[in-house]
C-alpha cells in the first residue's frame, strides 16, 4: 500500500513537473497576416495589439486611454493591451524581445532609441501615415532625427525643451534681470546664494544617464562629441570651456545632491531650495501641483556660441508589429490620435509642459486657452520657441550609428563625475571623454 | 518444484532493472528542465563566443573565430573588471572567513537566547539583494546616511562622504555590502563544521595545558579543514561571479572603479548590443571559475573518501 501510494505520489511530481515544463511555452496571439497587400481584413478581425508604455503619470495614462477607448469604440474588433516597461528597462527588454520574436505591435519611443532601433530593422516605416496626416504639421528636426535610410520611423507626439526655471520672486527681490550670458547666469547665482540664508544658486541633473545639464552647456557653447562628419571633437577648446563652467556652477549646488535623480533634484528645487532649476519644461507639471506658479519663471539656457539650443527630446509612438493586420491597425490608431480634434483634446489632457509636436495643436487657440494650460502660457510658447533648435543627447547634428551607445556608455556622467567629484581639471575630462569617444566607436564599428 | 537459484537470481534483476527504468521516466522531467535552462544556454553561450551576433538584430550571425576574444583582451575595460573581481572576491572571502569563523566561534557557546541570536545572524542572507542594496545606498548616503551621521557625530569627518560616488571608496562599501550579505552562509557552515571537532581532542588538550589559541590552531582548525577549504572555494566562485549588488549599488561606476566582470558582461550584452562579445565574456568567467570548480571537486572527493 506505502509502495503504491510513494509510486502515485512520484507519478504525480513528474506530471507536474511536465506541465511546469510546457506551462512557458506561449504562442504571440494573432491572426495569420493577410497576404494580400492593403487588405481591409483588419477592420473585422479580432485583433488585440500590444502596447508597450513607459509612462506611468496619471495625466498621460489617461489622455491616451481615451485616445484608445475612442478607437476601440470606432473599431469595437480591436483591443489595445498597454503593458508597463520600467523607462531604464525599455531598451533591453525590446531588444530581448525581437530576438526572441516577442515585441510589442507598437510602444512609446523615445527619441534616443528610434534610429537604432530602425537600423536593427526592429520597426516599421512610418512614412505612409506621416503623409497622410501631414508632414508640415510636425517639426522638421524631430522627422529627420528619427529617420534613417530616407524612412520615417516616429510618429512625434510631444516635445518637451529644456529651459532655465528661475525664482521670479529673488530675481525681483534683488532686481536681477533675466540673464542672456553665462557670467550673468553665474552672477545672479552667486547674488542669491549670498545673500538669501539656505538658497543654493544652481542645481545640477547628473545622475547615471542624466547628465543633462553638461549636455545643455555643451549644446549652446557649440561643443559635441561628435561633428557633423562624425569626427571626435570630445577634447575641443568649446568642451572645456562648457566643463569648466559646470565645475564653477557646482560650487554653487546645495551639498550631497550631486548624483541625486532628475526626480530627487526636481523634489529638492520645488521646496525652494535653489535659485535656478534646468530641466526639462515638464517640471511645470511639479510647479502645477505644488501651486508655486508664482515662484517660478522660464528663460533660455543663454547661448554662449554656434545656434544649437539646449536639449529638446521628444517622443511618439514606434511600431514594430510583424503581423500585416495588427500593422495596419496600428497605423489606423495613430492616424485616428493625430485628426486634429482627438490631438488636440489628447494634447490639453496630456502631461502639462510637454509641447503637443502636431501643430494642429498648438496653431489652436483653443489649446491655449485650456484651464491646465492657460497659466503657463507664456513659459510654454518661450519653451516652445528655445526648442527649435533643440538636440537630442547623442545626436548634436542628428541620428548616427554611434548615437545610441553614446547615450549608453554614460560618457557625459564620466565627464561630470571627473571635473565635479574628483575635482579633476576640464582638459584632463575632456581628454578623457575623447579617448572613450574613440573606444566607442571602435566598439560599434567592429560589431 | 520451486523456483532455481538461477531463476531467482533473473527475476531479482528485471526486478532492478525495472525500479531503475522507472526511476529514469520519474528524473526525465527535471532532466528536461535542466538542459533547457542550464546545457542549452551554455551551449549557446560558447557557440555565441565565436560568432558576430548584435542582440535584436534581425541581420544574419556570422562566424568570427577568436575575433570577440582577441577584442576583449585589448580593452583596458577587461584588465580593470578582471582586476575589480579579484580584489571583490579576495577581499570579500578572505574577510567573511575570519569573521564568520570568529562569529561561529562565539555562537558555538553556551549563552542565553543563543538560538534568536543564531537567528537574527541569518537576516541577512535572507535579504533580497534589492532591499540590501536600496538599505546599503541609503546607510551611506553622504547626506541622511547612518554611517556619515555617525562620523560627524563623533566628530571624524566634518561633512559626510559621498561613499559610492568616490571612485577610491566605492568598492570598499561594495566589499562591505558583500561581507554582509554572504556571512551568514559562512557562520551556519563553520557551525556545523565545528560540531565535527572531536570532543576528546580538545578535552585532551584542555589536559595538556593549551590555550584558547593552541586548542583552535591545532585541534579546531585541523578538524574543519576540509569544510573551510569546501567553503572557501564555494565563496570564491559565488563572490567571482556576483551581479546583483554591485549592478545595483554602482553599475560599476564611478568611473568604472566597481566594474567587474558580470557587470561587463551585462553591459556588452545590453548595452553595447554584443550577444557574442557578452558570450565571449561569459566563457573566460566560465574558464576562470572552471578552475575553482576543479579544485572544489578534488577537495570533495579526497574529503569522500576520508
């Protein structure tokens, strides 16, 4: 009797074990792709599509659900699945994905990983739908970065300009005016910082993979890793004289909170500790919420040399869906998003001070005049004009084979981590960034 | 007539064979499991090495030789992981020997609440490595950290020390958040060792006049020295090939000061892209800790047959 139940109990295990075994095992639902080229068999079959999403604020998740709920409505065949991807996480887990044949049928795509991951041949060209909603209505800047081999791969949703957040109140309080040069940036740093008990001048966004305020200082001195022929400048005289400058800001930076993330450092400038805050125009959104609308104004990162501003990312929906009728739906989803109606009741919902990228948008008075919107007007328009000439970190004069592992390889953070932590000189920093600039791209050229 | 000798004798055996044959069918399952999730990455993993494979890519692999390898041992990257690893790994098993023999030592007496004690000494392993590292992060933090509140509260430092983020500190503090961590594992395995110490050794000892010292040094030590041999060698390949705290508490920086060979790995892998370059990675690690394994295996069988 003990034999035959330990023989049943054994049995058991190793069925378990079995289906254990088979349980990972999973087929990508989907229909068969219709062979036949344009097939409208997407409007009556039931597809679900696959969304990949990295931002998890409250005001994004649900402007884009109605989006969402609008078309399902329009196409009741079809479901939209938004699945979260942690923002770190996003890169790795799509290149995972393809590999393994897993990935999503569209996703949010930032702005950095758009042309690598087309090279790849991970997404689909976007040009067909570009053209249909009008490519005239989208900054040229934000195309031609996420294209490549003549192929449009991003469909831009929002911009977001980095500016420089001041204390409008200390400005009137010791009759400082908004400053136009570096050295009057400084000054008026230094000015409150002396004379107002627990003010600090600047902060500093330098965290691993945010080091966004050397590359805002880069940017308007005309210094890059790169140049336009792709030939390292990292070590030049304008690279030093940006490193210099952060080195000299950061001894005006409240103690212990070098290396902090853009959302500690955010958390630390919105309780008043700091005179000026560079960031990115979303920190509005920190500002609305806080109600300290009256303490905070907008201007510029002064320009110091050449005509490239500051940092302006941006960010659209990719797609990547290998099955023709997901394709197909998917591209009918953007294109219901992008009629001017739906963008612009999407655009007035969405995360405040990001820039809605469709024009249709922002040439409405009717965006303006929003409740959410209307406040901060004037901070959005000054935005909105400082991010024309924009760049993306990793991509001074656009989209190249090195920009995604030049964001990836932290270069700017060892730069930042020389000069402000080990107080090393700027040439020292800058030599050093060129020689890694030139393992980078050894590293990528014999991939 | 009964049944021969000989006949017993083949029923006894097809007896056998069957109970094995059903043993076999009963391990299949595992079996499976495990070539899937341990032989057939491995096998990839070396196959990979020698192969140009970008992670996602949709383009066609090719064979490149010993091209990945020749790449690695060019970078000063590899010297400064392989070198970070070693001196993690010394530092890390040299450090959690001592002190969890010590620890061992003093648990192993007679005292009140010896077994919460013994407990509370094993929180530590039980720490998953994010809560360790999100705990350690914030001990050392240069501003609100216990251990810089500490220092200026005794006055040895006048502002706190941005630990992680100096490159000549940041691998002390991801030597010590190792320590921490893995002790517990030492202390149990050192405790059950000592239980093997002839009680009569050191009771004879005790009657021929040897100290504390003595007793350890020629009775203790002697008796566990197959387990503190296991144990090291044990320490070694689980410290060599550790990612998960130094990924979390520096990724490696600042300055690549705590890059270590996982890490590197990970990086080629996710990073830069390199599925084959990772794999090459991937198979020195394996070459490395193949020779610890070695000597692991010839302790353990020179330990069975004693």
């Amino acid at each position: 009797m003990e034999k035959t139940f330990k023989k049943m109990l054994s049995l058991i295990l190793a069925a378990l074990m079995l289906m254990a075994l088979f349980s990972g095992c999973s087929s990508k639902s989907g229909s068969e792709s219709s062979q036949v080229k344009g097939s409208d068999a997407w409007k009556t079959k039931d597809i679900t599509l696959q969304f990949w999403d990295n931002d998890t604020r409250a005001d994004w998740q649900t402007a884009t659900q109605k989006v969402f709920d609008g078309f399902t409505v329009l196409h009741p065949n079809i479901k939209i699945q938004r699945m979260m991807v942690p923002w770190n996480d996003i890169n790795t887990k799509f290149q995972v994905a393809v590999a393994a044949k897993s990935q999503p049928d569209f996703m949010y795509g930032s702005d950095k990983y758009i042309v690598p991951w087309a090279t790849q041949k991970s997404l689909a060209p976007l040009d067909d739908i570009l053209d249909a909603i009008g490519r005239k209505n989208f900054p040229q800047s934000m195309l031609t970065n996420s294209s490549t081999g003549g192929k449009s791969y991003l469909v831009p949703i929002a911009f977001f300009p980095h500016v420089v957040f001041y204390r409008k109140d200390l400005y009137a309080k010791y009759s400082l005016k908004v400053p136009t040069t570096w050295d009057q940036l400084y000054q008026n740093a230094k000015t409150i910082q002396d004379n107002e008990k627990g003010i600090y001048g600047f902060d500093i966004l330098a965290a691993k993979g945010e080091p966004y305020t050397l590359v805002n200082f880069m940017s308007v001195d005309n210094a890059a890793l790169l140049d336009k022929n792709l030939k390292v400048t990292a070590n030049s005289p304008n690279t030093v004289e940006s490193l210099t400058y952060i080195q000299k800001m950061s001894t005006l930076i409240p103690p212990g909170t070098y290396g902090k993330t853009q959302a500690d450092v955010r958390l630390i400038a919105i309780q008043g500790t700091v005179a000026h805050h560079i960031d990115s125009v979303s920190f509005s959104g920190t500002i609305s919420s806080e109600k300290k609308l009256d303490l905070w104004g907008t201007f510029p990162v002064p320009q110091n040399s050449g005509t490239r501003g500051a940092i302006t990312g941006y960010y659209g929906f990719a797609v990547s869906a290998t099955n023709s009728d997901n394709l197909q739906a998917t591209k009918e989803l953007i294109k219901h998003m992008n009629q001017p109606d739906v963008y612009l009741g999407f655009a007035q919902a969405s995360i405040l001070g990001h820039i809605p990228a469709n024009k249709t948008a922002t040439d409405n008075n009717a965006y303006w005049a929003n409740s959410r919107v209307a406040p901060f007007e004037n901070m959005f328009k000054s935005a909105e004009k400082a991010g024309q000439n924009g760049i993306v970190m990793g991509m001074d004069y656009g989209a190249n084979k090195y920009s995604s592992a030049i964001v990836s390889s932290y270069i700017y953070n060892d730069m930042l981590d020389m000069v402000i932590l080990n107080k090393q000189t700027p040439q020292d920093a800058a030599k050093s960034a060129a020689t890694k600039m030139k393992s980078i791209m050894d590293d990528v050229d014999n991939q | 007539m009964g049944i021969g000798k000989y006949e017993r004798r083949k029923r006894g055996y097809s007896l056998e064979k069957q109970k094995a044959k059903m043993g076999v069918l009963m391990l299949l399952p595992s079996l499976i499991i495990i070539s899937f999730i341990i032989l057939y990455p491995l096998i990839s993993s070396f196959v990979f090495a020698f192969m140009k494979k970008p992670l996602g890519s949709m383009s066609n692999d090719k064979f490149i030789g010993l091209k990945n390898f020749a790449y690695i041992f060019i970078q000063p990257l590899f010297w400064k992981s392989l070198l970070n690893s070693t001196i993690l790994t010394f530092a890390t098993v040299v450090l959690q020997t001592i002190f969890g023999m010590i620890i061992a030592l003093l648990l192993n007496t007679s005292f009140k609440a010896r077994g919460v004690i013994r407990g509370l000494f094993i929180l530590p392993w039980a720490t998953p490595a994010f809560v360790a590292a999100f705990a350690w992060s914030w001990m050392v933090d240069s501003q609100n950290g216990m251990i810089n509140i500490l220092l200026k509260q005794f006055h040895l430092v006048k502002e706190g020390i941005p630990w992680l983020m100096q490159t000549n500190t940041a691998l002390f503090i991801v030597i010590l958040a190792h320590i921490w961590k893995d002790i517990p594992w030492v202390i149990m395995i050192f405790l059950s060792g000592l239980q093997m110490v002839p009680v009569e050794s050191r009771e004879a000892a005790k009657v021929d006049g040897a100290n504390i010292w003595k007793e350890f040094w020629y009775i203790t030590i002697p008796s566990m020295k197959s387990i503190i041999v296991i144990a090291i060698l044990l320490r070694v390949i689980w410290t060599f090939k550790y990612f998960d705290l130094v990924k979390l508490l520096t990724g490696g920086g600042p300055l690549n000061s705590t890059m270590t060979i996982p890490i590197m790995i990970y990086q080629q892998a996710f990073e830069s892209n390199s599925l084959g370059r990772a794999s090459a990675l991937g198979v020195i690690l394996f070459v490395i800790l193949g020779v610890f394994s070695f000597f692991y295996f010839k302790v353990l069988s020179k330990d069975g047959e004693a």
